[in-house]
C-alpha cells in the first residue's frame, strides 16, 4: 500500500489534476440535468409505491412529466447560474443558487398544479412527488460539488499542491485575507485557522475555522500538526516584536508568509499572488520612521539636484525619493553603463512626467566633473558615488584614494566654485576608528569637506553648506551579505560566515535614504549626522534566519562554516569615535556628532600629497600618509598592520 502512495505522489497524475481549471459549464449542467433526472424517478416511485394512492386524474404521462420538470429546471438552472462556478471552489453562494434554482422550480410546477386542479379538476404531479424531488435534487447537487471539492482538497493537500495555513492575527486585514483564501480562484493555501495574542479570543470560531492562543507550547504541539505555513497580516506585522515572534514558528518548521499593507490594497482585498514568503529585510526591519517632508519639499521644489553614484543601492533610491518633491531637474551621474541604462529605463515609466539627465562621468576626472556641474549648475549635490567593499579596497588602497577622496574633494571644490546650495556626503560607519582602508578613506573625506566649510566660514562665504551623514550596512544593497547568502543557500550550501561573534547595524535602503535627505534640509553646514541604527545583529543568527525561512533546517540541511576575519574586518562597527560626542537634533533618529575639526590648510595639503601617492599607485605610501591623517587608523588583519608598530 505504501508502494503504491508512494507511485502517485511522484507520478504527475495529480499534477494534471491541480493544472486543470475547470470542467466546461455545458458539461456541469448534463451531469445537473442526470442527477435531476434520477432525484424525479426516485421521488415518483416514493410518491406512488410507498406513500398514497391518489383518486386525481393525471393529465401528463410519465415522460411528458419528466420532460416538463427537466425544462423548467434547466430555466432556472441558467436563471441563476448554477452551472457557471467551478465545482471545487463551491461554497455558501453555490449553495444557495442550487436551493432557490430547485425551490423555484418546485414553486412554478405547485402552481401550475393548482391552477389546472382548479379549472380542469386534474393535476400535472403529485405534490409529494413533486417536494420528494425537491428535496432529493439539492440533496444530489449539493453532495456532487461537496465531493469533488472534498476529493479535490484532499489529493491536492496530500500531494503538496494546497497548503494548509493558519492565519496570525483577527482583525479585519485578517479576516480579509481569509475571505480572499475562500474566494480566490487560484486556491495555494487552505485556511485550517487562526492565531491570537488574545487568551479570550482563543477556542473561538472565525468563519468555520479555530483561534489558537499564541503561545510556544501550542506552537509546538497542534499548530504545527494542522498548518505548514503562517500568513501574518499586515496590521499585525506592525504590532509584533517581528524579531523574537517569528522566531517561534520559524524554529519549529513553519514558513512564514506575508500579505501587503492595507494602504495598496484593491478592492479592499489582497490578490493571492500578493502573498508571498516573508523576507529577511522583513524581520529585521524596525517601526518605520517619520520624518517632516515639509521641510525637504521646500527646498528641494523647482531646484537643479545632481546625484552621483545614482546606479548603485544608496544612490538609486535617493532619485526615486527625491523625484516625490518635483524638482525641476535630476542628474544621474555614475560611471556603470549598463546599470544607469536599467535605472533610466526604470525612471521613464515609473516618472515619465519629471525631467532626468543621465550623465556618464567619473568622480576622478576633474575636467568631466566641471563641464558637468557648469553645464547644469545644480543647486544640490547627494554625493553617493564610492568604493565600498572593505576587502577590495584593502587590496587596492589607491583606487580607494582616487574615488573615495579625489573625487569627493573635486565635487565638493566645484560646489563652492558654483555656489552649490548644499552638498551632503554619504559616509559610513567603518570611518569611526578605522581598522581599513576603506573606512580610513571616508574618513579622509570627511574632514575634508567639514574643514572646507569651516575654511569657509572664516572668509564668510556660507553660500554652499557641507553637511555628512553616517549609517551602517543597508539591507539588500548591492554586494551586501544578504545575497550573498540567498546565493549561497539556492546552491544548497554552506553559507560561509567571517567569525561566529561578528556583528553589523543594519538599516532598510529607503529608511537610509529618508534620513539622508532629512539630514540634508536640516544642516546648518559643517555638521557628521549618524542615524539611530537600532540593535546590532549577530550576523550568524542572521544567517540561521534566512537558513529557516528558505525551509531549511541549519547545519542539517545546509551547513555555516567559519572562514575568519577578512582583511580590514573587525568584530563590530561604531557609528561614534569614543572621543566624539553626540547631540540631539528635532528628529529622534538623527543626532549630530561632535569630531575634531581639522585645519583646512594643513590637510589640503596632505591630501594633496595622499592623491598624488596613489596616482603613483604607491601602496604602502598611501596608506602610511592616510595612518598620519587619522591617526587612529589602526589596520587589522591587514599586511598594513605593520605601518602601525
């Protein structure tokens, strides 16, 4: 018997039964009109045989009878389109088509009885033969699209084409989604029912189906016996704690699925394709923020904006936050052909009515850089444009001077060449007490354009304000771990991991994005904002997480392996020197961090001869000149480590 389970499941019969859409309505209404015809027969031969004799003279004979039953039936049949729905999707509404289809047609031919009795002492019928009919016909129908909807459930469900899901909340989002489960044409899931916070909602029924009190113990022992999946509700994934809450299905085999949020709901409903697997960006994301955007669409409507590094993660999503505010012009500028041609072909559909330039250039190219900003004269610079990859720009430190300080000093020369307004810089977090090349770089740049505003200052030119933001890893940004695992878990394993005690802060691009410009519009000049980046993340739970929700269990189906620190790596990221101090501003996310302010003279000079090292591609000159520049660069696993003794 086992064998032969085991046959079908692998056979594809089933597959061709769940591709199937549905049996042709002309078909349907035969196999109604057969059942019709049998619930007559049946109901004649009670009426006469087991029932009474009756004296009335028949008018009819027995086929003229069944001829006349059929044909008002199968009036009423297409009166109320009881053949039009898909037989294993049939529910309440199909139900009640098939009663009032019989019950009017028992209520036509009662009729038609009476009023022949009346005026030709006969009858069409018998009236029991008639009600038995009734009754034996919606019996029959009925029990027809119950079992192929049981049948079909059944295979489907046993042979892994519907899942059985319970739904984590009962508000109306959740409800929602369950009517949409009932409905949906495309039926994936199999609503089994419903999990509570709310002890007193529990035992309860909602639309036929149970609500479990949400607890670990009853995760363990009945939810995971009757569900395979939890669909969360959007209003519910506000209110949880998504980090420690999930853990307890994912931990204990249950995938996790998520529904948009009601705001782009249409109709008031989901479409079932708009269930999907919940990401990891999803469990580690924290409450959104708010941010005034009075202030920012103040400034930046009707200005000039000019964006470098507009293909890459940081840099794309400013344009798509910045195109909200209608300024009159946006300038891409990056160096990637291919994918500034995906973001400008991106740009046109999705904002055809506001005007872009795409400019290809290079940061390093002073000549390319002027002619630009000459040309367009922008009244606002977000310079994102930058080598980040710490291990890359470890082996390859000037390429690191190049880009991430000969560019941004070039930009920020011709900000103040051509009264730029504002000019924000993105930073990082691997500035604060560098232990590699590309944290030392952002660093240089820094001090750079703070000691400019400041020199500045002093010639009492505040026309183009400087203004620093620092934040930590982005989720999903290009080149970050979280591909990098999605890779590694697609190819089965092992997901690698530098160190089992590593940790990172980690922020969603668009929140980033929305605090850099935030950032932007409330700078004075001068100023390092750093960004509230929340709890910091052991990266090797991170990868267990992402193991789980992929539906695999960790170390048994896919293994971590320990690789150690690349080069430059460190355990942890800072987003403050330990000397540095911080203050508040209006917004609770930004704080405004108090550095050592540098004089202008003396470093242009010594980033001047920092260029001109690395132009030379002089490796070690490089990074011994950025080590006396910041002096609290210390390299860490790093062949520079010896320029610190």
């Amino acid at each position: 018997m086992k064998d032969s389970y085991s046959f079908l499941r692998n056979s594809d019969i089933f597959s061709h039964l769940n591709n199937l859409k549905y049996i042709p309505r002309w078909m349907v209404l035969i196999v109604d009109i057969l059942l019709c015809l049998i619930s007559y027969y049946v109901a004649y031969f009670l009426s006469v045989k087991l029932f009474v004799n009756y004296n009335q003279d028949i008018l009819l004979t027995f086929f003229q009878r069944v001829s006349l039953i059929i044909s008002t039936q199968i009036v009423f049949f297409w009166i109320f389109h009881t053949y039009s729905g898909v037989l294993r999707y049939s529910g309440f509404v199909d139900a009640t088509k098939l009663l009032f289809a019989v019950s009017f047609n028992i209520g036509l031919l009662s009729l038609m009885n009476f009023i022949f009795y009346k005026t030709a002492s006969v009858i069409l019928f018998y009236y029991t033969s008639l009600i038995t009919y009734g009754v034996l016909s919606f019996f029959l129908l009925f029990c027809l699209r119950l079992a192929v909807k049981t049948i079909y459930d059944y295979f489907t469900q046993s042979f892994g084409y519907i899942t059985p899901v319970m739904i984590y909340g009962t508000q109306s989002a959740a409800i929602g989604i369950a009517k949409m489960l009932r409905t949906s044409p495309e039926n994936k899931y199999k609503l089994v029912g419903f999990i509570d916070n709310d002890k007193n909602a529990s035992e309860k029924l909602i639309m036929g189906v149970k609500v479990y009190h949400f607890k670990e113990d009853i995760v363990k022992k009945i939810i995971v016996k009757k569900a395979k999946a939890i669909i969360i509700s959007p209003v519910k994934m506000q209110q949880i704690d998504a980090t420690n809450d999930l853990d307890i299905f994912l931990n204990n085999g249950l995938s996790i699925l998520t529904s948009p949020p009601m705001s782009i709901w249409k109709n008031d409903m989901p479409n079932i394709k708009q269930i999907k697997s919940i990401q990891i960006e999803d469990l580690l994301e924290r409450p959104s923020i708010e941010i005034s955007t009075e202030n920012i669409a103040r400034q930046l409507k009707t200005k000039v904006i000019l964006i470098t590094g507009a293909a890459g993660s940081i840099g794309s999503e400013i344009v798509r936050q910045v195109v909200q505010y209608k300024p009159t012009l946006i300038i891409l500028l990056d160096q990637a052909e291919s994918p500034m041609h995906t973001l400008k072909l991106e740009l046109e559909e999705l904002f055809p009515q506001q005007n872009f330039s795409v400019f290809l250039g290079d940061v390093r190219n002073k000549e390319r850089m002027e002619y630009l900003v000459e040309m367009y004269r922008p009244d606002y610079i977000y310079h994102a444009a930058a080598y980040k990859h710490v291990p890359l720009i470890e082996d390859n430190p000037v390429e690191s001077i190049q880009v991430n300080v000969k560019g941004t000093k070039i930009l920020a020369d011709l900000a103040v060449k051509y009264k730029v307004e504002r000019f924000v810089m993105i930073s990082t977090d691997k500035a604060v007490n560098p232990t590699n090349v590309m944290g030392a770089s952002k660093r240089i740049a820094e001090i750079y354009v703070q000691s400019l505003f400041h020199k500045l200052q002093e010639g009492e030119n505040n026309e183009t304000k400087f203004i620093t933001t620092r934040f930590g890893n982005v989720l999903g940004s290009n080149g970050s771990v979280i591909p990098h695992f999605k890779a590694q878990i697609e190819r089965g394993g092992p997901v690698t991991v530098t160190h089992p005690e590593i940790i990172r802060y980690f922020m969603t691009i668009p929140e980033a994005c929305m605090l850099v410009l935030e950032a932007g519009a409330m700078g004075d000049g001068g100023e390092i904002f750093i960004f509230d980046m929340g709890s910091p993340v052991k990266i090797v739970d991170l990868a267990r997480k992402m193991i789980r929700l992929a539906g695999f269990t960790p170390e048994l189906d896919i293994k971590i392996e320990y690789t150690g620190l690349r080069p430059g790596e460190k355990l942890y990221e800072e987003l403050l020197n330990h000397k540095e101090l911080t203050t508040k501003t209006h917004h609770p996310k930004i704080m405004i961090a108090k550095v050592q302010e540098y004089k202008y003279d003396d470093v242009s000079e010594q980033i001047n001869e920092l260029i001109k090292h690395s132009s030379m591609c002089k490796n070690f000159l490089t990074v011994s000149l950025m080590k006396k520049i910041v002096p609290e660069f210390l390299s860490k696993n790093s062949q520079y480590e010896r320029l610190d003794v």
